[in-house]
C-alpha cells in the first residue's frame, strides 16, 4: 500500500490546513475579514499539493499506487504514518478541492458576521482534522482523525452558540460520533489483540488472523462508520446539524465528513470481502437508509432538512455499493455526490441569504428570477442527483444499483430502484416550490441585508456554485468508456472480480432507472408546477403539511426510540444513584458506622465524668486487682 | 546477704513503705484539696524511693541509687506543673476543689 | 536528592507562617521558586537521586530510602508542575496560609511518591492527609466535610499501617518498592486486602468514594486541584508500585473483585455526573469513573494496559487539576457552582472559554489529547489479556463521558448570557499562567504519548 519514502509534499497537503486554523484562531481579532485569504489560501494550497504529490508519487512508481511516508512512535505497537493512495487521493481532493470552493463561498456567506475569523478558523481545523482521517495509514490515526472532524463538526454545529436549539445540536451529534468513535476503538482492541498491529497494511495482510472475530470487528467499524455518516439508526444528528451556517452544511454534512463511513468500508475493503454476512449487514443497512432517507424527504419543509435527508439518502446508496462489493461504484457516487450536493447547498445558501434566513420553501416561490445563478446551478445539480442520464449522478448511481444486483443483491437492487424515483420525486419537489411560481414570503426584494452594514460582491457566491454546477454535469464523464480513467486509478487498489451474467443486463438497469426517474419527475410536476399547481400553491402546500402521515412527521418515531432506549434510562439512573443511591444507601452505611461508634462511645464516656478522686479509685482498684492476681499466683516474676 | 550491712531487717523497711504508700493512696482518693493530693503523691513517690535505697542497700546494686534520684527528679517536675496548674485553675475560678474542675469529663 | 524534594517544600512551607497573616505576594513569589525548583531538580539531576539510611533493624529492617525513577519520576513532575499552578492560582482570603498547605502538601506527597521503603511510604501516606484537611477547616462551608475526608482517610492509612507491620515482620524488610521483591504465603491475601483497602479508599474505588464528592465540592479550587489531580493517584501509585510486584499472587486471587468494582466505579461515577447540577461535583464524580479505568487497566496484569495507565495518570492528573482551576475561576466571577445559573461565559470570556473547553474535551477523550492516549491504549491492553466484556462495558463511559463533560461545557460558556454579576472579566495574566502549562501538557501528551513512556522504560 504505497510506495515508502520521504514526500514532504505529505506534510504541506496535512499541516498547512491547521497552521491556517491556528493562525486564525490566534490572530482572529486583529485579522477581520483578512482571515477569509489566509482561511482560502490554507486549503488552496494543500489541493495543489495533492496533485503535486500524486504525480510526484506516480512518476517515481510507474503505477497508481500511491505514496506512504513514517511520521512516528505514538506508543509502542502504534506506528504512525502518512498515505496517499488513490483512494485516499480522491477524498483528499474532494476535501481541499470542494473545500476551497466552499470556502471561497463562505467569505460572501459570513461576510457580516463578526466571528468570520472564528468561522475560517474551525473550518481550517475542519480541513485539516478530515486529512488526518483519510491521510493516516492506520487505525488509530484514522480514529484521531474521525474523533478530531466530530469537534470540527460539533463547533461548526454549535458557531451561532447564543442559540440554544444549535447548541443542542452539536452536542446530539457529537454524541452520537462517540459512539461511532468507541465502536471503532473496540474493533482496534480486536485487531490489536489478534494480528498485533493497527496499520491497514499488516491488517490487511493478516485478515485470516481474525478468524472468529472477522465479523464483529467488521460489525463495530460498521457502527462507527454508520455514526459519522448517519446510516440509520444513528442517523438523527444529521437534519438537526443543519442549525450550523449552510456552508458548513455543504462541505462538513453533505460533501465530505458525513462520507467518512463510505471511505472506512471502502478502505477496509479486505475485511468487508472475506466476511459475507458482514457485507450483507452493511448492504442492507445501507439500501434502508437510501430508502428511509427518501421518504423523509418527502415531509419536510425547511430546505436545508430536505437536503440533509437527500445527503442521508444518497450516503446510503454510496455505503449500499461499497458493502455489497461494488466498492468503485460506492466511491464514484462520493466523488460525483461531492460535487451537486455541495452545489444544491450553496445554492440553497444563496437563496436563504436572499430572503433573509427564511428556510422554510411554503415562503419561499418564484426566486428564478431573484437567484438565476443558484436556480441553474440548482436544475443541473437536481438533475444529477436525481440520475437524469449525462449528468453526474447518472453514472454513479447506475453502477451502485447495478452493482447490488450484480454481486446477488436483488432486494437491494429493488430498494434502489424505487429510492431513484423517490428522489427524482422530492428534489424536484424542492425545486418547484422554491424556484416556481410567484414568492410566497413577506421579504422585500429590495431589502437590504439585516445582518451588517456592508456586502461582498455577489459574485464571490456565484461563482462556486457555477463552478459545482458545471462539475455536477461534467464529474461523470470519468466513469464512462471502456476503460475509464476511473477504472484505471483504481486498478491497484480495488480486487477485480469476474462475476456472472446477470438476468437483468445493465442496459436494462439504465432504462428501469430512466423510467422510475422520469415517473417521479412527472408526478411532482403534475403536484407542484402545472399552472393550476402555481396559482393555488399557499393553498395546496397548507393543506399537504396539514395531511401529512404523523409516521413521515415524527420521522419513523426514531428520535423518540432512541430517547426512550437509552437517554431516560441514563437520566433516571442517573438520578436514582445520584439523589438517593449514593447518599442514602452507600452513604447511609459509613454514617452507620459513624453512628455505631457514636453509641459505642456513650457507653464508654460514662466513666469519663472528670471526677479526679473517681479515677484515682479505679486505678487503685486496678492495681489491687494486678496485687491480688499476683498474690494467688504465689510469685512475681 | 549480709546483715551486718543492713542492721534493720529489710521487711521493716517494705512494711514502713508500704504503710507510706497507702497514706498516700487514701490521700489522694479522700481529699479534695489539690495541693494536699499533690503530697499525698509525694508521700507514694518517697515510699518508693524508700524501697528502691533498702533493696540497693541489700542487693548492693547501684542502679536502685540512680532510680531514686530519677525519681525525685521526676517528682520535682512533677510538683512544679502541678503547682503551676493549681494555680491557674485559682486564678480563674478562685476555687480548687477538684471535683468541680471536671471541664473535660466526656 | 530526593530528599530535597521533600524537605525543600516543607521547610519553605513552615517559613511561610513566619510572613505576615495578609500577605499575597512573597509567598506566591517563594511557593513558585519551590515548586519550580521541585519539577526541575529531577529532570537536571540525572540519577534518579537516591538518598538511604537504616531506620529500623528489629523487627524487620527499614530504611529512609527515597529515589525517583520510572513511575514515580512522572509523579514527582505531576505534582510540582500541579502545585506550581495551583500556587500561581490561588486567589482567596489569606493566601500566604493556603500556599503554605500547598507546600506542605507537595513535600509530604514527595515523600510518598519518592519512598522507596513501604514504611516510609506509610507515613508520609498519613501525612499528606493533613494539610487538606486544614484547607477544608478553614475554607470549606462544612467542617463535618474536613472531618468525613480525614477520618475516612485514615481508616485507610491505619490498614496500610498494619499491612505494612505486617509485611514488615513476615518478610524481614520493607525497603522493596522498585526491587522484585515478591511476597506470598497465607498472610499474602489479608496483607493485600489492608493495602487494597487503603488505595482503594484514596482512590477513590466504589463503594469506598462518599468522602470525595463533598471534600472536592468544599475544597478551595487549589487544594482540590492538587487533590484530585495527584493525590488520587497516591492509591493507584500504590497498586503499581506495591500490590502489583510485591503481591502478585494475591492481588491476582482478588483481581475479578478489583475488576468488578473498577467497571462499577466506571459506569456509577458516569451516570451520577450525568444528572449533577453542581459544576465541581460534576467533575468529582466524573474523576470517580475515571480512576476506574486505570484501576481496571491495573488488575488486567497487561503490560500495554499499564503503559496507558501510566499515561492515563498523567493525563487525568493535568486534565482535572485543569478543570479544577477553571471552575474556581468561574465560581469566582459568578459566585455560583450550579449550571442551571451559569451560561454565556464564552460571550465574554474567549480565553476562559477556551480554556475550558481544551479541558473538557481531554476529559471526554478527544483524540489528539491526553486522555483519549490513555483510555485507547489501556482498554487496547485489557482486551489483550483476554477481558472482552470489560473493555466493552469500559467503552460505554466514554460515551456517557462525552455527553456529561458537553453539558457541563455547554451550560456554562453557551446560551444567552445570564448575568448575575455586572462586571465579568476575562482571564487574568496569572489565572491564564496557571492553566496554560496544564494544557500544553495535555496537548503534547496527546500527539506524542510515547515520551512518557521512553522516561518510563528507561
């Protein structure tokens, strides 16, 4: 797993991400809006260094393997140490290329806020912390990564930290990290434990070691990998997540932390291959949470939560690829997701600014002609999300629902299936509500923002989200051919199967796809965008939230299972031990024996009535007493 | 032993010192005045003295000599703080029956 | 050497009485001269300072036998660098008299901590146990608290008393920490279980923990820094140093008991924390659960366990001696210790906030600080030595850790300000000073655990 040796392009890629959070985080007062250059630069410059590195390590190799380089000795049997290999080079690219973008974005988005330093500052750390993950060569540094990018999230979550209801959230979804965190932590006692070492190589090249334990240990990488990327049931942080700034949203929760589970199942793909159970779990947990994802959708009303449930959805096609074995499928659709969900994000972003941090689409309408950049950014990004044939999605989520059937998955070929036109369905649902007809809110269209005094020039928003919206058509086109470019860099990396011909051809696939697609375009459509739809829209959307089935608005009832299983129980145990266990019962027992002495001591004290005569009487008694013992015995010796 | 070096039987002199003991004894259970307990302590530390000079006197050991002198000595400090302490027990209560001094009774 | 140590900080700590009642400077001045004399003198000397004298010859042979190397070297440096900082912190009335308890504090836990002979151990062990009862007589709001810590203690330092008699007799002599000494017979088990009880009391090990909560609640935020963060870990000195080459046998017979009450000090000491209301009780009972895990890491008789635990000793140590120190600080400046009453800190107070949230977070075990080196590697060994269901219930804790330590956080710097107070000010260039050390420790622990280890293993 790549090639040894000294690439100091390594350390630029991984460090200059943090020098940028540290310089904003310490100068932050006195930079101002100067931090946004310093917050840009520090993850433009790792991007070109990403590239830089790879052909650096390309030409040295010959082959795509990619690069490693020692760091250190973190403890004894825990050897750290830096990779980039084509799999860690596309995440690695997303992350400062998306990123960058993002962040470019985010100078528009935070233009007003006073703590913009603050903002660069843990989006730097964010950077950073997520490099960590998917640089690190091993384990325990993946799991410092995966620890270090839940804080970033938990800040980022939690930035506005005068509003309560964001504050509540960070800590739900760094909560719920945790378990994923110790989930990880416990597969690493069992790959300690057995093969003796925490690198993906020796692992790797030890995965018979594990017999007995191969599936658990697959099991609890699986949890940890579900926590962070909100596979269900660990899901429920993510729609709440969406309290943080949207650009948060679109480069932490939608383009790339939230994709971290996909990138440890695809890295461990060796585990995953020798454990078909394993496989099976993390497939099906995968296709349901494409599927519940969807749904989801549907219910909701505040454009960033609709998104969110998109990013859970299509997570769970990303993670259904990878844990079926079609792990090229499961990363193409990261790499092109990437891209429109970012843009879908940004786009929402600029509307959401437009009408003064209004989210919720039953107020929005009409902002074609208000937003035209986000609104065709948005339709070319909707469209790849939602499979239409030659935009980005397309090709991706072709080969994870082929992929499922190909490698014995029926069922999860089905899910998928019906998933894409559930999508198709809500996102052009979004679109049309937000995007048609006339507006529905109360903001003036001449208003000027209520937040500062001052605004950045429009376009440093616009031009992100044109560019995302040119590489959600475009990103697909390096899955295609008869040996795609994708398919070259992941000749070394991925096992290359020869797996029969299925009943149902790909040809086949691509058209069920186009028809279930085309069916949910349709009805939204007939629901949202016909000229009947747009003139009774306040009264159609008003009467939809009012019929909307409780089970879709209480969000299948698992936020309230999850409090119901595990934070009452913990609460009431808490307090049992805490108000009556503990200084009533184990504290009760001491102040027993306290007690005990207490009236020991009474007893005794009798004698002490400080009468000097009455002692001086029992020592001589005492000592007639030893006289006359001595006496009897007839001798003193 | 010798008799000529103890002309009075030793017995006469463990009889005088034990009468002197006892005296002491019945002193300090009986009286109440502090200063009279403290004799009567004195009385109990001289009759062991007595017995320490007879028997070294008889056995002709000399550690009975340096015993008695450890002794007075002790005794000396002894009456010192006593005294000391009877006089500031007077001075704060001007009274020094010891049955009223009971300050410390548990 | 050593036994400048402890006599050093004695000594300055009996010459401070001698300075008038109300002064504030020059016992700070002379506290920090020692205390940063104590943590450097080890590190500039390069033996590890052994200083021996025969004590006793009957019944059994004792020494004055005090070094430091190996575990002991990293808790002579916890404590100097902890009472450094608490000194540097300590803002109450009289403060010449709380940095003389500090001083006294540190020699007599030097004692402790340098003793190579159980004798000596066992007395300076009931030494230490006097200078935070002073405190809690002269700061604390219940003087039943002084005497519960003391008393309570105590029981503990008599049984290790005893044991040490009696160890003393059966084996001929008690100059054996730090040799391979080993002892076994049909006294062994009962010899253990008076020094067990004695560490697990200071430990503190459910159930033998309700003295904590109310001395860490009651102490001045500097004595309850050093308490929690160094004396603590008196107890679990003592299970490495004494109970697990000494008495191995024993404590191996006992080791299921020790490892069932370190998995219920885990998960009791969790849950309590998670429904407190009080910041510094919050905290106590977080220390229980905690302790526990190095506990478990030391019955699990794994080598790679008890490397974590020595850096989860070192770590725990920094993070609540830090967390201590902030919590004084904003008890301070809001003259309250209920979450329900503080919020908005970090409005206000960046560096406060920040501090307290570096703090927080090593206590949950964030990975890249100290406490997440400490817990991965301990529960890494543990599973090693064949524990699965203990490392698997340990872990739930760290989940639990994560939810208390937020709400702790997140009640005090997030949220709309609440203003009890008119005036609130930001850290003060000594308050910052005290804790900075604290923390760049626990950073640097955290990237880079393994030098705690090479200074172990040397």
């Amino acid at each position: 797993m790549g090639i040894d040796g000294a690439y100091p392009l390594l350390f630029v890629i991984w460090l200059v991400p943090l020098a940028g959070a540290i310089v904003n985080w310490a100068f932050g007062p006195q930079l101002k809006r100067s931090a946004t250059i310093i917050g840009s630069a520090a993850i433009g410059i790792p991007f070109v260094a990403t590239l830089m590195a790879w052909n650096a390590a390309t030409q040295s190799s010959g082959a795509a393997v990619g690069a490693h380089q020692n760091l250190f000795s973190w403890m004894p049997g825990f050897d750290f140490g830096l990779l980039l290999d084509p799999l860690s080079l596309i995440w690695a690219l997303i992350i400062t290329g998306v990123g960058f973008l993002i962040h470019a974005y985010s100078v528009g988005y935070m233009w007003s806020d006073s703590a913009i330093a603050r903002f660069f500052a843990y989006m730097n750390f964010f950077v950073f912390a997520m490099l960590t993950l998917v640089l690190s060569d091993n384990f325990v540094g993946l799991l410092v990564g995966w620890g270090l990018v839940g804080l970033a999230s938990y800040f980022l979550i939690g930035f506005w930290f005068f509003k309560p209801v964001a504050v509540a959230a960070a800590r739900k979804a760094f909560v719920i990290n945790v378990v994923g965190d110790v989930a990880i932590m416990f597969a690493i006692f069992m790959m300690f434990a057995k093969i003796g070492s925490i690198t993906f190589a020796n692992v790797f090249a030890h995965v018979g070691a594990l017999d007995g334990w191969l599936f658990w240990t697959c099991l609890f990488l699986f949890i940890g990998a579900a926590a962070k990327s909100a596979q269900i049931p660990l899901h429920t942080w993510l729609p709440d997540a969406m309290e943080g700034p949207t650009p948060v949203s679109a480069l932490i929760h939608a383009a790339t932390m939230v994709t971290a589970g996909v990138y440890l199942v695809a890295r461990c793909w060796p585990l995953w291959n020798a454990s078909h159970s394993a496989q099976l779990l993390v497939g099906t947990i995968g296709g349901l949470t494409a599927l519940a994802g969807a749904l989801l959708g549907i219910a909701q009303w505040d454009i960033k939560r609709i998104l969110a449930y998109s990013t859970m959805s299509q997570i769970g096609y990303m993670i259904m690829g990878v844990g079926v074995g079609a792990y090229q499928a499961g990363v193409a659709h990261f790499f092109t997701h990437a891209f429109f969900k970012a843009c879908l994000f940004l786009g929402a972003g600029i509307v959401i600014h437009e009408l003064a941090d209004e989210q919720d689409i039953r107020r929005m309408g009409g902002m074609r002609s208000r937003a035209p950049v986000a609104f065709f950014a948005m339709f070319a990004a909707v469209l790849a999300i939602s499979g239409f044939p030659g935009f980005a999605g397309f090709f991706s989520k072709d080969q994870v629902v082929f992929g499922a059937l190909e490698h014995g998955h029926p069922w999860l070929y089905a899910v998928g299936i019906v998933t894409a036109g559930i999508t198709a369905y809500y996102m052009f649902r979004l679109f049309f509500v937000t995007f048609f007809g006339t507006y529905r809110g109360d903001v003036d269209p001449e208003h000027e923002p209520a937040r500062g005094e001052s605004h950045a020039p429009a376009w440093i928003m616009a031009l992100p989200v044109a560019i995302l919206g040119i590489f959600s058509v475009i990103a697909g086109y390096a899955m295609i051919g008869s040996n795609p470019p994708w398919s070259r860099l992941f000749a070394h990396t991925f096992p290359s199967e020869n797996l029969p011909p299925v009943a149902i051809g790909e040809g086949w696939t691509t058209a069920i796809l186009f028809v279930v697609m085309a069916a949910g375009i349709a009805i939204a459509y007939a629901r949202y965008a016909t000229p009947v739809a747009l003139a009774n829209a306040p009264a159609r959307l008003r009467l939809e939230s009012e019929r909307m089935p409780a089970v879709l608005v209480r969000l299948f009832y698992f936020d309230d299972v999850i409090d119901w299983l595990f934070v009452k129980p913990s609460l009431a145990l808490g307090r049992f031990f805490g108000s009556w266990f503990d200084p009533d019962f184990i504290d009760g027992a001491v102040r027993g024996l306290v007690t005990l002495s207490t009236e020991l001591a009474a007893v005794v004290r009798y004698f002490q009535n400080g009468l000097l005569r009455s002692y001086a009487l029992i020592v001589v008694f005492g000592a007639a007493c030893f006289a006359i013992y001595y006496a009897l015995q007839g001798t003193v010796r | 032993m010798r008799p000529d070096l103890l002309p009075v039987a030793l017995a006469n002199y463990v009889g005088l010192a034990s009468v002197i003991f006892f005296i002491g004894v019945a002193g300090v259970v009986v009286r109440r005045n502090p200063l009279i307990m403290l004799m009567s302590i004195e009385l109990m530390w001289n009759a062991a003295n007595l017995l320490f000079l007879a028997f070294a006197r008889a056995w002709l050991n000399n550690a009975g000599h340096i015993f008695a002198f450890l002794v007075i000595t002790v005794a000396a400090a002894e009456a010192a703080i006593g005294l000391a302490i009877v006089v500031v027990v007077f001075r704060s209560r001007a009274n020094v029956d010891v049955d009223e001094v009971a300050l410390m009774k548990g | 050497m050593a036994l400048v140590l402890i006599l050093l900080p004695i000594l300055a700590g009996c010459a401070l009485f001698a300075l008038p009642r109300g002064d504030r400077l020059w016992s700070r001045v002379i506290g920090c001269a020692v205390a940063a004399l104590t943590f450097e003198l080890p590190l500039l000397v390069g033996n590890d300072g052994a200083f021996a004298v025969r004590w006793l010859s009957r019944p059994f042979t004792a020494s004055l036998h005090f070094a430091w190397s190996g575990v002991s070297l990293w808790l002579v440096l916890l404590l100097a660098l902890c009472t450094f900082c608490a000194i540097v912190a300590t803002n109450v009335a009289q403060t010449r008299t709380l940095i003389a308890l500090l001083l006294l504090l540190e020699g007599t836990m030097m004692g402790v901590f340098t003793a190579r002979d159980i004798l000596a151990f066992a007395l300076f062990w009931d030494l230490m146990l006097i200078p935070p009862f002073f405190a809690l007589v002269e700061w604390g709001t219940h003087r039943e608290t002084a005497w519960r810590f003391l008393i309570y203690n105590f029981s503990g330092g008599l049984t290790l008393l005893l044991a040490t008699a009696a160890f003393g007799i059966l084996s001929g002599s008690t100059d054996v920490i730090g040799s391979t000494h080993q002892f076994a017979g049909s006294w062994a088990p009962w010899i253990f279980a008076g020094f067990a009880f004695a560490f697990a009391v200071k430990t503190p090990l459910w159930p033998l923990h309700t003295w904590m909560p109310a001395t860490y609640a009651d102490s001045p935020p500097p004595m309850v820094a050093v308490i929690s963060a160094v004396q603590s870990k008196a107890g679990l000195y003592g299970f490495i140093v004494i109970a697990l080459p000494c008495l191995r046998t024993a404590m191996a017979d006992w080791r299921w008991l020790i490892i069932a009450l370190a998995l219920v000090s885990l998960l009791y000491g969790a849950f309590i924390a998670l429904t407190q209301t009080d910041t510094k009780r919050i905290v106590a009972y977080s220390s229980l659960s905690h302790l526990g895990l190095i506990v478990l890491a030391i019955a699990s008789f794994n080598p790679v366990a008890l490397q974590g635990a020595v850096v989860y000793i070192v770590a725990h140590g920094l993070f609540s001696a830090a967390l201590f120190l902030i919590l004084g600080y904003m008890e301070e400046r809001e003259e309250t210790r209920s979450i329900s009453k503080l919020g908005g800190i970090g409005a206000n107070n960046p560096k406060l906030a920040g501090a307290f949230t570096i703090a927080a977070l090593a206590a949950l075990g964030l990975p890249g600080l100290a406490g997440f080196a400490g817990e991965i590697v301990i529960l890494t060994g543990v599973f090693k030595a064949g524990y699965l269901w203990p490392a698997l219930i340990a872990l739930v804790p760290i989940v639990i850790a994560s939810a208390y330590m937020l709400r702790l956080l997140q009640d005090a710097i997030n949220g709309p300000v609440i203003a009890t107070l008119p005036q609130r000010r930001d850290l003060t260039f000594a308050e910052a000073l005290a804790v900075a050390p604290l923390l760049a420790a626990l950073l640097f622990i955290g990237i880079y655990p393994h030098a705690i280890l090479t200074a172990v293993l040397r």
